[in-house]
C-alpha cells in the first residue's frame, strides 16, 4: 500500500506541473488573441469599405475588363492554405484541413469560375483539374506533404499581427501569377473570427475578383457598415457612380491590385485571431481537465491511504488481543 500511495503523490505532481505550464500558456494566448482580435476588428471597416469599392468598380469596368477581371475555363488552380506555425491550438489546423480535403475530393466548386454575377464551368474532368498549394504557415505544409500535394510556396515568417507591407509580396506574386495565366483561378483557404469559442474554416475566390465573394466576405464582418449599407438600401442606393481621372485604365491598374492586397491581408488576420482564440480555449480545457484529474487522483490517495490507516489500527489491534490471550 505505501508504493501505491508514492505512485499516486507522483503522478498529482506531475499532473500538477503540467498544469502549471498549460496556464501558463493559456494566459500567454489570451494575451496575444486580445491584440490579434483588436487589430482585426479595427481593419474589418477600412476592409469592407474597400470591398465595397472594389465590387462596384468591377461592375462599371465590365465593358473594359482589368486583367484581374478576366474570366477563363477553370484547369488550374491556385489554393493559398493559412494554417499555423505552432500547435497547441485545438481544433483550429484541423478543421480547416478537413475543408480543403472535402473540397478537393468534390472540386466542382472549384470548377467553376465566377467574375461579378456571371459564372463560367470547366468542361474537363474533376480528376484532371490540376492543384497547386501557396502554405502560408508551416502546419500545413506538413500535412500536405504527407498527402503527397503540389505546394509551390511556403511562407512560414508571417508575425502574428503583420503589416500590410508584409503581406504585399505574397499578393503581388498571385496578382502576377494569375494575370500571366498560370492559374485561371485563385482561392484562399483561411479562418473566419467570430469569437473566442467560434471561429469557421472558409474558402474564398480571391481571383478572378467575385461579386458574389466578396458580398459573402462583407457579410461575414460585423461593423458599422452593417448601418451604412442599410442606410443606403433604404435610400435605394444600389452601386456608386466614378467619374475616372486621369481614366479608367489607370485607375483600375492602381487600385484594384492594392484592394486584392487589403483582401488577403484581412483573411490573414482573421485567421490569426481565430488561432489565438483556439490556442488560449485549448489550453483552457486543457488546465481544467488538469484540475480534475488532481482532484480524481487527490480523492484516490486519500482513500489508499485511509485504507492503508485502517488496516494498520486492525493488524494493531489484533496483535493486542493475542498478547491478551497468552
């Protein structure tokens, strides 16, 4: 009985150490997922503003369509895969992984192009619609190489609440990429931030730019704009008239490249948040769970060693009563 009891005041310290790591780690988490929702939810208004502009100038530009406007058959395409650096993140890598295997499997979503309201289907065979990877963090790269996919490009130094700057290479190499032709479509893989407790894996065309996307992007966020855009609805304000100076063309080959950016650059934060937000939940429950099991082995070490106590006092008194009787 005492090596039971040794075993069972072992293992409460070890579970107690672990626990001492895991807070430690969930008050880390909770630290960063404050920051990273803040700067998410401050860039959410300049975002849906600009994708607000960036959907109307597509829908006046259609007659002088911008190379990132332009519609093909779909036998290439391009995902850029967000996941994290580290683990220790819950669910959060997974289920996403889970969407893009889902989608690969039944890619005729994939196959369909879409450029303002039109859309335009492939007429190849789902099996030779060919898939490259983008990995923006290192978790992913990992599963899909284990799979045996196409990546192209890893990205694995990405802050955890980057500058615009920072996500402008990544950007510019797809708007290039896709306005060559080497991939007649464009998604992103990433995380969309609802709160602490939910975040939702999402796959979004980022080119050619969609109406249709972009509307289900916009109606994702939840800000002021919700009020702007019922305002405008009331007043029967559908879509903005521009008047182009010095022109159009120009215009467009400024603006529409920084509005893809911003587009990116806000999908990354969002997943950003989400991670932070899984991690510090992770670690939460992982501490409680810690608790419980200390209580559990607390509660089973006091009844070895009640036990043990109660079997000394009869081993005790029957020896007594033995001297007695001799």
């Amino acid at each position: 009985m005492p090596q039971a009891t040794k075993e069972i005041t072992r293992r409460i310290k070890s579970v107690t150490s672990t626990k001492k790591i895991t807070k430690a780690m969930e008050l880390v988490a909770a630290a960063k997922m404050k920051k990273s929702v803040e700067a998410t939810l401050a860039s959410r208004f300049y975002a849906r503003y600009s994708w607000d502009i960036l959907t109307n100038l597509a829908n006046v530009s259609q007659k002088n369509a911008h190379p990132l406007l332009k519609v093909r058959k779909v036998k290439k395409v391009a995902i850029v895969f967000i996941t994290s650096n580290k683990g220790l993140c819950g669910s959060y890598n997974s289920a996403i992984m889970k969407k893009v295997i889902d989608q690969i499997k039944t890619p005729q979503s994939l196959m369909i192009n879409r450029v303002l309201d039109k859309k335009i289907e492939s007429d190849i065979k789902p099996e030779d619609l060919e898939v490259d990877f983008i990995c923006i963090g290192s978790k992913g790269a990992e599963i899909l190489n284990k799979m045996n996919k196409n990546i192209v490009e890893v990205f694995t130094d990405i802050k955890e609440r980057p500058k615009l700057r920072e996500i402008k290479p990544i950007a510019e190499s797809l708007i290039s990429k896709y306005a060559k032709g080497e991939y007649d479509k464009i998604v992103v893989a990433y995380t969309d931030y609802f709160s602490a407790v939910k975040q939702e894996p999402k796959i979004r065309q980022l080119l050619p730019l969609s109406k249709i996307d972009l509307a289900k992007i916009i109606d994702d966020l939840d800000t002021a704009h919700d009020k702007y855009k019922k305002e405008n609805d009331e007043k029967g304000i559908k879509q903005q008239d521009y008047l182009f100076e010095p022109n159009k063309k120009e215009l467009l080959e400024s603006i529409l490249p920084k509005l893809v950016e911003m587009q990116l650059y806000q999908m990354i934060m969002e997943s950003n948040a989400s991670e932070q937000s899984a991690r510090m939940v992770a670690m939460k429950s992982a501490s409680d769970a810690a608790d419980e099991m200390i209580d559990e082995l607390t509660l089973i070490y006091n009844k070895a060693r009640q036990s043990a106590i109660t079997q000394e006092l009869a081993e005790f008194s029957a020896g007594k009563a033995a001297l007695e009787n001799n």
